[in-house]
C-alpha cells in the first residue's frame, strides 16, 4: 500500500488536571466531572462514554463538588461561591456568593428543590432552586469546624453533616461525636436513616441517625476514605487508589437481618480517588492521576458485553493540537497558555522501520500567555501559519504571525468585530483568507480576514423550526476548496453550508450517536463522520445521500473488533496521493481506509499488517482488505497530513504524564 | 562470584529534552538501609521505603528557586537539610509539609555541598573551597568564608568520611588540567592538598569513589580511557601548609576497562569491597560498543564478575548503599540489588565446587608444610602411639564383650583426629563384621550405625557390611549405608530393593548397564509393587504443589524416571505375560504417550520461543523524530 514519512513527536507535554469531584445524572445518563483546574467536563453514558461538553476552567475557580438539578448543574468551591452552568453555552450562567469562606460541599434534594453548601465557617446554608436562579434561605446552627461534607436524607426532611470529628444531623439535632480528631470527608444519608461516613482515620463506619449510635465499623485503609456514593451498594474511594464495595446483605443466606458488608475492593488508581459515581451497572471513579475509570460491576451487567470492559478514560475526546499543512506548524493547547512549534526536518530516505537523521530540530516559536482568568477553551492555526486564535468563554483574540528568516513577529489584531465575542470552535479557510466561529445557538460567523484587519460577513444558521436543538457546535471543517462548511453540534446534528451562497445547503441526516470527527475530501466533496459508537458515514454534498460506499459499509457492518474499540476517532484527514484513503487515528492506532479494497466481513482478520508483512507481495492483494491499522503509535493526540505527503503523529505517553504526577502518598491538607 | 539480582523500579524520572542529565541530583541514606532521599535536579526531595519502592513524603522549593545540592539527612537530629540557589541552607522534618514554612538560612557564599557522613556532623562545603560545621555556620550565618582554591580552580567532586575519631572533608578541584585533592580534618582542622599524576593529555577523571582502612584512605578514580586507578592517602599527612606545592600522589593501576571506540562520556566506577568495583556507562566486554551496562569487576583478578544491561541511557551516575545499587538511567531510576563474596582465586575462576551442609562437617585433612618441614618432636612418637592403640582396639573388637567394644567405640569417636583414622576405621569395622558374621549372636547395630556415620567408612573399606545389616534385616543401617556409601556395587544395591522397596535405593549411584542383569533377578511380585511404586511417586511429584515429601532425601523425577525405564527394560517380556501386571503397565503407556505428546508439543514453539529471544528491544523514542513506516 504504501511508505509513509512520519515525523513523530512527543514534546507536547500536556497535562490533564487531576479529577476532582463528579455527579452522575442518571435520568439523562450524564456523568459531570470536575478537574482541578476549574474544568467541567459532560460525559454522555449512553452514547459510549462519549465527552459531550467541557466547560473551560478558570484561575479562581476551584471546584470542590457537584450536583445535578434535573437537567440543571451546579458547582461549589473554595472560592466561596455557587455556580449553575450553562450546558449550551459551555460557560458558568451565573455564581452566588455564599459568604461563608471556602465551600467544602454541595448538597441537592431534588424533593424540595433546597440546596445546602458546607462552609468553612462551620455553617450549612440552604438555597432555594428557583427557575433561573438559587436564593439564599436560611443559615443551620452555626457549627465549630468546616463542614466538609453533606448528604441529604432522600426524604428531604433531614441533612448528614460530616465535620472534624463529628456527624451532625440537622432538624433531629442528634449528633454523634467521635473520639479522635478525624476529618469526616464523606457522609451519605440513606432512606432508612443509615447515616454512613468515610473519614480519615480510613474508617467507613454505618450509624444510626435516629439515635446516632454506631452500627459497624469497617477499617479499609491504613490512609483516609475520601470518597462514597451510593446507589443500592454503597462504595468509597480511598488515597491509596482503592474502591472498596460495600453491599446490604443478610448475614445468613435466607434471613431477614440485613447488614452492610465488605464485598469487593478495586485498585485502579494509582493516586487518591478524590471522585465517585455509582450508576445501575458501574462504579465511576477519579482522583489525582487523572483517568476517568468505569469499573463495570459484574453482576449488573452481562458478561463479555462491551457493558461488562473496564474502561479508563485518559484523554479529552477533542483536539488540543492543530497542524498547520502548508508550514509545518504546531500549535499546543494547555490550559494556561499555546505554544506554537516548527518542525524539524531530517535528511535523506529510509528504508520502513528506519529513524531518519534530524537534520533541523524542531524549534518552540511562540510561548503565548492567555490574558485574564478564563481559561483558554478553543485554538485555531490558520494552514499558512499566519494566523493565530484562541477564544475564552469571555472573548475572543485573533493574532497575525509573521516569519521573517529567523524571527517571528506576533501581532494582536486589536479590533474583532463585536459580533465575535466568544467562541466554542475555531476553524480557518484553507486559503487562510476567512476565520469560523461557532457561537450560540449553533450558530457559525464568519470574518474575513485582510492584511491586519478582520472584518465581520456573515453569520450561518441552522433552520430553526421542529427538531432541531441548539446544542453547541463541538466540531468544524471547511472544505479545501472553501466551498462547504460543515458543522456538528452535540444535539447530533450536522449542517452543511454552502459558503459562496453564505447558506445552509442542507442538514446531514441525524444519527443517534454524536459525531467524534468530521471532515470533507477535497476531491469528491464527500462528508465522512465517524461517531461515538465508532459507526463510519460517507455523505455526498452533491448528491445530498449517503454514498454507495456507506451504504455498503452499513449493509455489511463493522468488524467487531473496530466496534470494540473503546476510544473515539478524533480527527479525520486525507492522503494528498491517493484519492481513496481516509486516515483517522483514535488513542491508541492510526487507521487508513482504503475504499477500493474490499470491506472486512466478520470472519476477517481486521489486525492484518503483521500477516500482510509475512506474506509474498504477489499474494497481499488477495489478503488485505479496506482498514489498515497501524499500531506503532500510541496515546495519540492528533495524526495530520502535511503538504509533502508526510505525517505528522503527537504522542503523549501516558508513562510521562505518570511521572509528573506528585507522589503519591495522602497530601495533608490541614488539621488531619 | 559476585552477581547483580533482578533489579526494580524506585521511581520514574523527568530527563532533560536532550538526555544530558538524569534529573537526579543525588541520593542519600536516611535512617536505615531501607531508606533513601532522593534529590532531582530542580525542586523537589522526595524519601523513599526502598524495599516497599514506596515515596513516604516529597518536599518541594517554591516555583523559581531551585535545589543546588542533594538534600542530607541528618540521623542524629532526625532533620534534612539541603541548600537551595547556592546560598540557602535549609532544615527541615519529616513532619514538615511545606517547605517554605521550615528553617532557613542564607550565608555569605556559594555552597557547594552539605555533607552528612554516618557517625559525623553535617559539614558544609564551599565553592571556594572553605569548610565549616553546619552547627557552627549557623551560629552565624553572615560570618565571612575565605577562599581557598585558586582563580581557576573548580571543584569537581567531594565527600565526607569519618575515620576513627576525625571527621575528613574530602574533595577534588581541576585547575588548568591538573587534578587536585584536598583532605580537610575538622576539631582540629587539618589541610593536605595532593596533587594527581597526570593522565593522557587532556584527561580528568570521569568520577571518584573513596573508602577508609587502617588509618588510610584509597582513593579510586576512572579516566575516560578506562584506566582505574587507586591512590592511597595517609590522614595522618605530612602536614602540608598551604601555600605549600602540592605533593604528587602516587598510583596503581586496578584495572584497564574496555572502552571500545572513542573516550568514555558518562561513565562512573564506585568501590563496593576491598576487590569489587561497579562500573557503569562502559562497554561490556562481550556485547560490542553499546555502553549501557552495569558491570561489577574483580580488581584482584581483573576478572569481570558480573554485567547487566540497562534499558535507556546511563547517565553516569552511580549510587551504593547497603548491597544495593541505584542508577538511573532512561527515565526510570532502579535499585539493583547485589551480592559480592569473598573472592578467592577458584571462586574468580568459577571452580569453587558448591560445599554441601555434609561435606563441610568432614573438611579434608591436608598436613600443614609446617609439620612436615620442621618435624616436629611429638610427631613419630604419636603415630607410634595411634598404632598401639589401633592394635589394642583390634584385640578388643576380635574378643570384647559387645559392652566393652561399645564403649572403646564411643572413645574412639570423641578422639578429635578421627580423620586421620580413616583407614584404620575401616580395618576395624571390617574386624567387627566378619566377628558378626561368624558370630551370629554377637551385633551392635547402634556402634556400627555410630561408625556409618563418621562418613569415614566406604564400601570398598567394609564389603560385607551392607549384606551383614540386610541379613540381620537392620534396614536402618542399610538405609545408612546407602546414604553415606559413595561406591555401593549395583548387585548390593539390587539386593537392597529385594529386601525393602525404598528412596534411599533410588538415589544411589548406579551404572545400568551393571545394573541390569543384577536387576532380571528381581522376583515378579517384586517388580510389579516396585513399578506401582514409581508410579505412585511420579504422580505424586508431578502435581505442582506437592511439596518435597521427605526434605533434602528424596529422589528427583528423573531418577524416577530412569528408574520406571531401567525396570521395565530388565522384566518387558515378562510383565507383558502376566495379567496383573496389564492395568500398570497401560497406565505407564497412557503417560509415557502424554509426555511424548507434551515435549513434542514443546519442540513445535522452541522455534518461536527462540524467536522471542533474538527479538529487538524496543528502542527509546525520544522527543521527536523522523521515522518511515510501511503499511501493506
């Protein structure tokens, strides 16, 4: 099939922030989860964990827990306030100030639409869920120490609050103070008045919360248990890195009497587990190292399903790397800053499996700060290389670069026009000569853009009317020739404009699961969509179908082992040489379709570059089908063609992550 | 032979972007063996439990300053100290959390290193080269440092022993290619300065390693082209003033390491005992030019006695405490743990044949040059005396009482030269038996038993012993016999097995082709519950767990084996005619074919397995590079 230059680069030195809190909705199957630096992420269970949304963070923002409302979030932290989250504008909708210092815990009773905070004052404050805000109620007795932790009788008539030392449980007043100073990180309130805390004396202990007398104590770790969720069993996390289960059961098999038993412990972690979920089927856990973690719990689910494999989620399902074809160019995306790299470039050529000699190293151009407290949530690098934009959930800033021999020069444009006021997706034309933004209600602008001056042209919509959503626009890809404009948002949704007409040219039909990648051929015009559940589409522009290729590929169906496969496509290009190839990677394999080979039917070897290896050339043929999967790469962040027909792969090898984490021992935070 | 075990992981490490430096600054011993601290080489002290491979606490300097020496720990105190940007001297607690919160001082000048040898007082060290008590320095921290080393001259390395009573401040300096060694004494405080004979042209020393004997220190140093070197050095002195030229030092060439192509670059050669060195970053002797290794060298024999390929590039750097080795190298820093012997001349060689528990109670008995050489006085006259004691011993045993002869017994075993009685033993055993022979009512079976276990005794010596105990059905002496018996005739070993079918027979020596037609006599029944009994045992040893029946006296499957084989050889045609034997033997034939079945399966994935070994190691990736792949 072919030789492929590959420059293969691992000086992207992206660092998740570690997880810090998560909720799971089980009406709506959304998993939120909070990072340390500030970030709200959306995971949409039901459609193969798929990273829905992320709400960029910002400096101040430090969020300790999280609560779904209905479809509402809510966050607070130690910057003291609440925040409600606005899902379909990815941005805080507004934050109440609880004045009480730092927020520990957040708590919801979704009976009597209340919400209570725990304060470092020592006081539990109550709001009042109202349509489009929360107003402050009332404040519970003001107590000695902070109050870390909350949990809501399912009733609603009651609140646990797990303290230094002691669990109080507010209305009843009966508390049940302990004898050694121990931090009660934890507490779960449970619809029999079983008051169950985690501490960090590593106990998880049941009380009564009528009487508040202790039922049982069970010692789980030498450390602290930092973490619980309940859900029929109950489980907790602890900063060793273990999940222990705990479940109802009759002691005597047949009896009545019930107790709270040990019965199963998993080690995923190799950090504290700051973070848990339980849903019907899973544990969902996270901490210090990062990785999202879904134990599947074996016998809520069917075996040897895909349900039943663990899952570790480690990188975001979007792109934090753009390739400037034309140039050569790299731009990273953290959250606090871009860096922008060049290429180096090697001599000579190689026979496969070789390592050319470097020739020119690859150079650090620009180290560009963002401005303010928000958090940089979208990058764009225009194919030329000379143009540069990041947005914020505030704003928006667009940059000019110019090379000059050895030096660069870097110029913020200083007027945007003001209909580009913040942004979740950015995308330049290929002739770098327009800018895209999507803004809100799934709405595109597009700016043209002149030496050093933008202008505002146009503003693309979708057809408002039945059915359609406004979700956010996640995804964007114009077409070589600039003539198309694709646009997918979160709703499943994919709009195709026509961008000579400055019109929606037509809405691809919606599928149920949401799309991961999208991109146009710059031959054919066709669309081709990968989406969460792995599913590949081909879309003919003209035509305004589905291609005979798709068709045929959703005749036969995927291999089982591509089905399986437990990380998204995130980006989609195509080899400049031949027509045919579409390149796609997820974390862990770059893949190139080939369509005119024949497609692998389920008795196919799908892994098959070893065999083809082995094989004589005249016999290939006869073996090789459409997908094929080269493994050589790992923990892939992007896979990019180059104007020379080469590639470019970013690793990020999650060994070198591992070795940035701090170690990995229980961080005293105070007092403990 | 010394030798490197299977090493692990400690931790990973963050190398610089080119790999020019491991990111280790140093590690220290903490309060036992089982605890180091490790300092990288930016911000931050982590303690490790080394045998747990499990940080206990991390310490780290806020964002902007940095570590400039490894941290210390100081076990009298119970506190770390380490200095950060040259001149803030840091102390510290486990307890401590933050740093920032903990004690600090700044001083007037440079630090090189803080130093803390066990059994001493944390020392100071100054890139000038003055010296000082930390103690003393902090009484006053501003106090002035003088400068002692010259314009150009640098130090290189340091360290810091105690000796005796005296704690030394060792360091080396360069200056202008010569290399300079400087022994500062602290209460009182002494200066030597030594100057080092110079190298090739252009050559310093790569590392230096030092250790304390009888009043002297040796130092040993490694040269780019492989050449170690030792020089020893009095702490005593000769009292040099300073400003005094410094004397050359004499040294002796250890050892002259292959260096393959080129100079050695990040190389370093650390003293382990008085004849072991380990040796990183250079070539192993045997595997081309590749400088990844880890290797201990004999320097009595010049012999290399141990090697180890490390995955990833070695930084040079080397660390040794308490058998274990710590290097870094890749992005991983590993502890190696090794062993390293008394070297002897055969165990260099690897001759030294494996002393058994048994064997060392009977060392051999060689007569000292001494004795032989100079006679002394008492030496005929004793052997004269061992001969009239044997002649009245033989008297004894030919008409004693069997009490009497007990007793004469007993005195002779608690003679300490029964070695050198050897073979006037066996003469009276063989007395005692043919007496036993001839007189059925006279056996001592405990006496005998008593003399077997001498281990003085062999067959030869005593031919009739082992049928006088069979006759007798003393099948505990036989037992005995068997054991302790090197050269026991097959006819008497098949005899053995008629009389009692047991594992003490199967482990004797045999040859079979003598065996054999000794063993065509065994009786039908005999053969039929012997091979029953074989069976029974290789079922027995051929389930995993089953542990070793009878301790250290118990055959091995293959002399099972050999043993099911040798029997079914010698009676085949006869088995096959007898209907009880019919159940045996298609049970043997139904494992024979499984483990026919097994080693054919085996043989089928050598050629894979053999694959797996000439497979390539993965190869580093580095930050970027440029690479052709193929797809098909």
């Amino acid at each position: 099939m072919g030789e492929f230059k590959v420059h293969r680069v691992r000086f992207f030195e992206y660092m998740p922030s570690p997880i810090r809190a998560m909720a799971f909705n089980s009406r709506t199957d959304r998993l939120a989860v909070a990072r340390g630096d500030g970030a709200v992420e959306i995971f949409n269970f039901a459609d193969n964990y798929f990273q829905e949304k992320v709400i960029p963070g910002q400096d101040s923002r430090a969020v300790e827990a999280l609560c779904w409302v209905g479809q509402r979030l809510f966050s607070a932290g130690l910057n003291g306030e609440i925040t409600e989250y606005d899902l379909e504008n990815l941005r805080p909708k507004y934050t109440v100030m609880a004045y009480g210092g730092p927020a520990w815990t957040l708590s919801m009773s979704t009976e009597c639409f209340l919400c209570q905070v725990g304060c470092e004052d020592g006081t539990v404050k109550m709001f009042e869920i109202l349509e489009e805000r929360i107003q402050f109620q009332r404040n519970h007795d003001r107590q000695k120490g902070r109050i870390i932790s909350l949990s809501w009788h399912p009733s609603g008539t009651h609140i646990a609050a797990g303290m230094m030392g002691m669990i109080r449980i507010f209305e009843t007043e009966t508390g049940s103070p302990a004898n050694k100073e121990v931090v009660v990180w934890s507490v779960a309130f449970l619809s029999d008045h079983t008051v169950i805390s985690g501490d960090s004396a590593g106990k998880v202990q049941v009380w009564d919360g009528f009487t508040g007398t202790l039922i049982k104590t069970h010692l789980i770790t030498k450390w602290d248990v930092l973490a619980l969720s309940d859900q029929s069993s109950l489980v907790a996390g602890t900063s060793e890195g273990t999940v222990t289960q705990f479940q109802f059961l009759p002691l005597i098999v047949g009896q009545q009497d019930k107790e709270w038993v040990r019965t199963r412990t998993f080690k995923n972690h190799s950090h504290d587990v700051r973070a848990l979920a339980h849903t019907e089927t899973a544990v969902v856990s996270g901490g210090m190292d990062t990785q999202l973690v879904v134990q599947p719990l074996l016998d809520r689910v069917e075996k040897n399903t895909q349900e039943s494999a663990l899952r570790k989620i480690a990188f975001p399902h979007r792109s934090l790397v753009c390739c400037a074809k034309k140039s050569g160019l790299l731009l990273f995306q953290f959250p606090e800053h871009l860096e922008l790299w060049r290429l180096g470039e090697s001599d000579g050529h190689g026979k496969p499996g070789d390592s050319l000699p470097v020739r020119k190293k690859p150079e650090k151009l620009i180290h560009l700060k963002r401005k303010g407290e928000d958090h940089i949530c979208c990058s764009a690098l225009s194919p030329c290389g000379g143009w540069l934009a990041y947005t914020t959930v505030s704003s928006v800033r667009l940059y000019r670069l110019q090379y000059n021999n050895n030096s660069i020069s870097i110029k913020k444009l200083p007027k945007l026009p003001k209909e580009l006021c913040s942004a979740h997706q950015l995308c330049f034309s290929s002739d770098s000569s327009k800018l895209f933004a999507s803004s809100k209600h799934s709405s595109v602008i597009v700016v043209a853009l002149g030496q050093s001056e933008c202008k505002y042209l146009h503003t693309l919509k979708p057809k408002s009317g039945y059915g359609t959503t406004e979700q956010p626009v996640h995804l964007l890809f114009v077409s070589e020739d600039s003539k198309w404009l694709a646009a997918a948002n979160t709703g499943c949704e994919i709009h195709i404009y026509n961008l000579n007409k400055l019109k929606l040219h037509c809405t691809v039909p919606v599928y149920s699961s949401c799309p991961t990648a999208i991109a146009i051929h710059p031959v054919t015009s066709n669309l081709v969509t990968v989406h969460a559940n792995q599913q590949i589409f081909e879309y003919s522009l003209a035509q305004k179908e589905y291609t005979e290729w798709s068709r045929k590929l959703q005749k036969q169906g995927l291999h089982n082992l591509w089905l399986e496969r437990d990380t998204p496509i995130t980006h989609i290009s195509f080899n400049p040489n031949n027509q045919a190839h579409i390149i796609l990677h997820d974390m862990f394999m770059l893949c190139i379709i080939d369509q005119s080979l024949p497609l692998p039917d389920r008795k196919t070897l799908l892994y098959n570059q070893m065999t083809l290896r082995s094989v004589p050339e005249s016999e290939r043929l006869r073996h090789s089908h459409a997908f094929k999967i080269c493994k050589n790469f790992q923990h892939l962040l992007c896979v990019s063609t180059l104007e020379d027909q080469a590639l470019v792969v970013v690793e990020r090898p999650l060994l070198d992550i591992m070795s940035q984490l701090p170690a990995p021992v229980r961080q005293k935070k105070f007092a403990t | 032979m010394a030798a490197l075990y299977e090493g692990y992981t400690l931790c990973g490490l963050v190398p610089e972007q080119n790999l020019s430096n491991s990111g280790v600054r140093g590690i220290e011993q903490e309060r036992d063996s089982d605890h180091v601290v490790v300092t990288d080489s930016t911000r931050s002290v982590t303690m490790y439990k080394v045998s747990d491979q499990k940080p206990l606490g991390r310490w780290t300097v806020k964002q902007g300053q940095s570590l400039t020496c490894p941290a210390v720990f100081n076990p009298k105190t119970k506190e770390y100290v380490a200095v950060s940007d040259n001149q803030v001297i840091r102390i510290w607690k486990e307890e401590d959390v933050l740093l920032d919160k903990t004690f600090k001082a700044t001083v007037s000048s440079d630090i090189w290193r803080v130093h803390c040898a066990h059994g001493g007082d944390p020392v100071v060290l100054f890139q000038r080269g003055a010296v000082r008590l930390l103690d003393s320095l902090l009484s006053a921290p501003q106090q002035p440092i003088e400068e002692i080393l010259a314009q150009e001259e640098a130090i290189r390395w340091s360290t810091n022993i105690v000796a005796e009573t005296q704690q030394f401040v060792i360091f080396t300096t360069e200056q202008k290619g010569d290399t300079l060694i400087y022994l500062q004494g602290l209460n009182p405080n002494t200066l030597q300065r030594y100057r080092l004979e110079r190298e090739e042209p252009g050559l310093s020393p790569l590392s230096f390693s030092v250790t304390y004997k009888d009043k002297h220190i040796h130092l040993l140093y490694l040269y780019p082209n492989g050449h170690v070197y030792q020089s020893v050095l009095s702490v005593r002195g000769l009292g040099t003033e300073e400003g005094l030229q410094a004397l050359q030092v004499p040294r002796g060439l250890l050892l002259a390491l292959p260096v393959g192509e080129g100079l050695l670059e990040a190389a370093s050669a650390l003293v382990l005992d008085e004849a072991h060195v380990a040796v990183v970053g250079v070539p192993h002797p045997s595997a081309g030019a590749c400088k990844d290794f880890l290797c201990i060298w004999n320097t009595n024999f010049q012999t290399l006695q141990a090697g180890k390929e490390m995955a990833g590039k070695i930084y040079g750097q080397l660390w040794c405490y308490s058998n274990k080795l710590f290097i870094p190298h890749g992005k991983t820093l590993s502890v190696i743990p090794f062993v390293c012997p008394k070297s002897s001349l055969a165990s260099a060689l690897g001759k030294l044949k494996q002393a058994k528990a048994e064997e060392s109670k009977s060392p051999a008995s060689v007569p000292s040059w001494n004795k032989i050489l100079h006679g002394e006085k008492a030496q005929p006259s004793r052997t004269v005396e061992t001969r009239k004691m044997v002649r009245y011993t033989a008297q004894l045993f030919l008409n004693g009482l069997p009490k009497a002869v007990q007793k004469e017994v007993e005195g002779l075993l608690s003679r300490s030269d029964i070695q050198d009685l050897q073979p006037c033993v066996g003469q009276l055993v063989s007395i005692l038996v043919s007496r036993s022979l001839a007189d059925p009512s006279f056996y001592i079976p405990s006496t005998l038993a008593q003399l077997v276990h001498t281990q003085c005794l062999c067959h030869s010596a005593c031919p009739d012993l082992v049928l006088l105990a069979l006759e007798k059905k003393d099948y505990f002496l036989c037992q005995l016999c068997l054991q302790f018996f090197p050269d026991i005739p097959e006819a008497v070993t098949c005899a053995c097995l008629k009389a009692f079918i047991r594992n003490e027979v199967l482990q004797t020596a045999y040859s079979e082709t003598f065996l054999l037609p000794h063993l065509k006599d065994l009786s039908s029944q005999h053969v039929v519950l012997f091979l029953q009994y074989l069976q029974f045992l290789y079922l027995k040893y051929s389930q995993d767990d089953f542990p070793q029946m009878h301790g250290l006296r118990s055959p091995s499957l293959t002399q099972i084996m050999d043993w099911v084989c040798l029997v079914l050889d010698a009676h085949f045609t006869m088995l096959v005619m007898i209907p009880e034997a019919k159940g045996l033997l298609l049970n043997l034939h139904s494992f024979v074919k499984s483990q026919v079945r097994l080693v054919s399966e085996l043989g089928k994935i050598e050629g894979s397995l053999q694959e797996l070994k000439n497979m390539k190691v993965k190869k580093e990736v580095g930050q970027y590079s440029v690479e052709i792949i193929e797809l098909f």
